[in-house]
C-alpha cells in the first residue's frame, strides 16, 4: 500500500506541474499569434500593392508605347530624322537668299524675270537696252527648299530627294522644279545635275548662273554608275530635256541624250573625262530635219595646298545645244531642207582660296566661243561669236548657317557680224541657310 501511496502522489504532483506548465505559455501563445496575423496581413496588404504597382506599371508602359509610335528620334544618316518605329530617315534643308545687284552696263535680261548674269543676251551697244545703264535691283527668287529620304532595303540604301527653288522667268516667284529623283546601288531613275556636268571642276561664284562656258543643265534620266577600286567610276545615262521635251522656236525632242562619264578622285583631285551625243530636230511649216550632234569634255580640280586649290574643265563639241549654257542652238535653211549645227568650244578657269575658318574667295574666267563653219554661212547676224566674263568674289560666313558674298564680274558679248556689248555688274548676296 505504501508503495501505491507513493506512486499515486507522484502522479498527481507531475499533472498538477504540467497544467501549471500550460497555463504559465498561454500568454507566449496569443502574443505569438498576435504576431503571426499581423505578419499575414502584411504579406495580403504587400500583395495588393504590388498587384496595384503592376497595373501602374503596364498603364504606363502602354502610355509610353502609344507616345514612342509618335515619337521622332535621330535618324540614322547625319542630319536626318525619324519616327520612332519607322525605318525612313528625313533631311529637310535650303536656305533663305537676297540678292542686291547694280549693273553698270545695259539691262540684260532682268526684264524677262532671269536676274542673274546672262552674257548671251548683254546689251549691245547702240541698242535701246544698252542706253538703260545703272540699273539696281533686287530679288529672294534663288532661295530653296529641299528634303532627302532614306529607306534601308535588302539591296542597300534607297536614297530619295525632292528640291526646288523660285528662279522662274514668269516673275511671279512659283516653285521650280531642280531635283526629283530615287537612287538605289548603282541606279538613278529621276531629274537631277546632267551627267555630262562635272560639278567638282566648276568654280564657285556669287552669281546664280556660273561662269560662261560651263555647262549647268538638270534632265530626266536614267543614269547607272559602275564603281571601280582603283580605275575610278564609269557612269552611263539616257537624258532628256526636262518639262515634257518642250524645246525653243522650231526645235524638238525625238530621242533621248546618250552621256558616258569617266572620273576617278585622288588625295590631289580629281579628272573627269565626259562624252554626249544629242539630237538636233527641227520642223516647221517649210523645214523638217534632223542631225545629230555631239560634244566632249574633259575637267577636273588641283589641290595645289591645303587652302588653294585650282578648278579647269573644257568642252567641245557640234551641235551640243542645251550641254552649253550659252550656246547659239541649230539652224536650218528652208530651202535645201537642211539643218546646220556650230561647232562649239568653251573653257573656265578658277582659283579658290580659304583664308579663314569664316572666309574665302575666287577668281574665275570663262569663255564660249562659236568656230568656223557651214553654220556660220546661214545663221542670224546677231548670233553669238564669243562670250566672256571674269570673276573677283569673297563669301564671309560670320556665324553658322549665315554667308554673305560680294563679287565683281565683267562680261563681254560679240555677235557674227561684229557688234559688242560689255557689262559690268556688282552683286551682293545674303544666304541663311538651314537643315545643313
């Protein structure tokens, strides 16, 4: 008995110590549970947030997405631009000009609405129009507009242009139409500078116009060029007159222009060697005929030092018309149904000097020159011999995208049957350009 005693009050003392066991955690629990709710909370309240920041995240993403397909960026050609999402880089350019000229000798051709320098049409003397001497004048008609595109294609760049300025003989200031072409690889297809023009070998003048003898003509084209590492270029087109073949007096359009050009450049220049044949048509009430005629050239530019460089290039040739800015064009002779085409030689000269970051400067001299010939036996009297001019000019670029040149040009005019004229002008020129 005892011995049960003795186990019994073990028992019981061992119970009465665990319940006080559990009751003395009781408290640890709750504050434990307190804790573990207010953890579970935390983490719904995090969830909810996070579930709200989502949406506010994709809410602007889709804000951003919807802006960026408006959006214009840099494009990827120097200059150019683009909308965001669009592979088509844009480059608008041109520039606002005033021309103040005063022109010592007769009036020229201001009166037709062409007011730069024109030696084909200077004032003879003893002629009406060469009694209007001093004449002063200004005009905005040279200013231009222009916008270049490019569109990566799987066969390279395809480089767009469209350019225009107002130099028209209406005198109501329209739109003119210089370039308009597309240029993939090796083909052109559009109307930009002839590819019997030889740009790099043209001095640079004040005047709009150029120097005499040189040949500053843009045609509709199909032009392909073959480029070469070490032989240079070889360049092919079919030209046409532009403005639908409209052509002056009795002269028409049939067939297209044949021009070939060879050039190659260098650390020293350039040489370009040039080739066309074109077609003379005439046909009137009492002449109908045809011959064709062709020209060369050959030009190019030295760089004689870092600053000076010097810039030569002649032309030759029958029958060449419009591929001579002052040429004398066909004549046709009724009677034997016949058409006479002048042989034809010009030849510029220029000295460009840098003389500065912000100042440069030329000198140029130019002739055109009508040679012997059957032509010379039925032409007009008052056609032109030989045409000249010479040029002394200085252009300041103050700042950027401003230039302001002043030039000095002497001009003469000799007829087939011996009359002259000499023109001196003077002509100031403000150029704000833009997109450049």
């Amino acid at each position: 008995m005892k011995t049960m005693s003795k186990r019994a009050l073990v028992a019981a003392v061992a119970a009465a110590l665990s319940c006080s066991a559990f009751a003395a955690t009781d408290p640890i629990l709750d504050k434990l549970e307190k804790q573990i709710a207010e953890l579970q909370k935390q983490v719904q309240d995090l969830k909810a947030a996070q579930a709200k920041d989502a949406d506010e995240r994709k809410e602007l993403a889709n804000q951003i997405e919807a802006q960026g397909k408006e959006a214009v960026v840099k494009g990827d050609t120097p200059g150019s631009i683009r909308r965001a999402g669009e592979e088509t880089s844009v480059h608008v350019y041109g520039f606002a000009r005033l021309d103040a000229v005063h022109n010592f000798g007769g009036r020229n051709n201001a009166s037709i609405g062409d007011y730069a320098a024109y030696q084909p049409s200077i004032a003879l003397t003893g002629s009406p129009e060469a009694s209007r001497r001093g004449e002063s004048y200004m005009f905005t008609k040279a200013s231009r507009f222009g916008v270049e595109a490019f569109t990566p294609t799987k066969y390279g760049s395809l480089n767009t242009k469209v350019e225009a300025d107002f130099y028209n003989t209406t005198g109501s200031g329209i739109f003119r139409l210089r370039h308009a072409y597309g240029q993939l690889g090796s083909w052109l297809v559009g109307q930009t500078w002839s590819t019997f023009m030889d740009l790099d070998s043209t001095p640079e003048t004040v005047d709009f116009n150029g120097p005499t003898g040189n040949t500053s003509l843009r045609q509709p084209q199909i032009r392909y060029t073959y480029v070469t590492p070490n032989a240079g270029n070889f360049i092919a087109a079919l030209e046409m007159k532009a403005n639908g073949g409209a052509t002056s007096g009795d002269e028409m359009t049939r067939t297209p222009d044949l021009v070939l050009r060879w050039e190659k450049a260098a650390d020293w220049g350039h040489v370009a060697l040039r080739g066309v044949t074109t077609e003379n048509a005439i046909k009137s009430e009492n002449t109908t005929g045809s011959k064709r005629g062709y020209g060369v050239g050959l030009g190019g530019h030295y760089v004689l030092t870092d600053t000076t460089a010097l810039l030569a290039s002649t032309s030759y040739g029958k029958g060449m018309g419009r591929f001579f800015n002052e040429s004398v064009g066909a004549a046709a002779d009724s009677t034997e149904n016949k058409v006479y085409l002048p042989k034809e030689l010009g030849v510029v000269v220029g000295v460009q000097q840098k003389f500065s970051d912000t100042l440069r400067g030329s000198v140029t001299y130019g002739q055109q020159r009508t040679l012997g010939g059957e032509y010379i036996t039925v032409a007009s009297g008052d056609a032109n011999r030989s045409v000249k001019s010479g040029t002394v000019g200085l252009i300041w670029a103050p700042i950027a995208n401003v230039e302001l040149g002043s030039e000095f040009m002497w001009s003469h005019r000799e007829t087939l049957d011996g009359r002259s004229g000499t023109e001196p002008r003077l002509n100031f020129a403000a150029t704000y350009s833009f997109g450049n």
